[in-house]
C-alpha cells in the first residue's frame, strides 16, 4: 500500500517536472496530499438532482476529479469552463464532480445552469470539508480508482494545466491495471 502511494506521489511529481515552462508556472498548488495519503473520505451527500450520491460508489471503479466551489468565489467560477472542458474531454475515464461548500443567493445548479456548466455537483456540508482538510477555494482533489487521494490544488486552474494532470492521472491508472 505504501509503495503504491509513493508510486501516486512520483507520477504527480513526474508530471510537474516535464510539464511545459508556460503550464508549470501557474500549476503554484498541485502537490501530493501530503496529509491526506490513504483514502479519500467517503461521503454521502445529495445531488443537485435530488439523488443520493456516495462517493465511492458514484466513482464506479474509475478516478475522480473532486472540486469544491462556492458562488462567492470568483477563482472558483472562472475555472468552471475549465473543469466542463475537461469533463467533456475525459469524462469516459475520470468522473467529475463539484461540491458546493455555501449555498449563495442561487441555487447552485442554477447558478451553473446559468453559465453553460453541466458538471455532476452536490451540496457539501461544511464537515465534508474538513474531512478533505482544505483551507481555501478552488479545492481540487485527484482520487485514483482504488480510492486514493493522488495529489491535490489550491487555487484555479489554468487553461494548461488540468489536461496534463488528467494525462498523468490515466497513465497512472494504466500502470496499476498493467501491474494487477
């Protein structure tokens, strides 16, 4: 377990020491979770669509992006284009799903209604939160298919960015699987 653990680490690191100057700049928060290592928490929570969501299973064998978002936060929505973008790119692979830590003055599904945003979300509870121990917004976190938390990012996403991570996360996947 460990050993695969420090696999997850060195992928992530790999991925930022050959990423390019013009994406490696702005990637200031990705780094392994150091504090997180073992297991994502799992949570049940409601979704925007009134169905019961709990983590582990809406993750069906595949790894997760999990960003946590609130209205108030202006990082948090520019990013929002990013993650759809990226959603549409590799959501046969990877599940997606935002996580709203305060309910502002919209829903928050017609707040992303509103934008062109059709990202899976749910309303966290602020315990959800502190089980992931994040200390600002945008909060992303990667969870490998085993339920691992991969690495995480403070602060938004830039255009580069998120595509290579996602590529690093998919050969990761597909080192474990050569590997079972």
């Amino acid at each position: 377990m460990i050993a695969k653990l420090q696999i997850s680490a060195a992928a992530l690191l790999c991925l930022l020491a050959v990423m390019p100057a013009s994406a490696a700049e702005h990637v200031e928060a990705v780094m392994p979770a150091d504090v997180h290592w073992g297991n994502a928490p799992d949570f049940t929570l409601q979704t925007f669509d009134g169905e019961e969501l709990l983590l582990s299973e809406f993750a069906a064998g595949r790894p997760v992006v999990l960003n946590f978002w609130a209205e108030w936060c202006p990082p948090c929505v520019a990013e929002m284009p990013l993650l759809q973008a990226a959603w549409q790119d590799y959501g046969e692979d990877v599940q997606f799903l935002t996580l709203n830590l305060e309910k502002g003055r919209m829903d928050p599904q017609a707040f992303m209604e509103q934008r062109g945003i059709a990202l899976p979300g749910a309303l966290a509870e602020n315990e959800v939160g502190m089980q992931y121990g994040i200390s600002g917004i945008p909060a992303t976190f990667f969870i490998s298919s085993e339920g691992n938390v991969l690495g995480m990012k403070t602060g938004a996403f830039v255009e580069d960015e998120l595509p290579y991570i996602l590529d690093a996360m998919l050969d990761y996947e597909h080192r474990l699987q050569v590997t079972d």
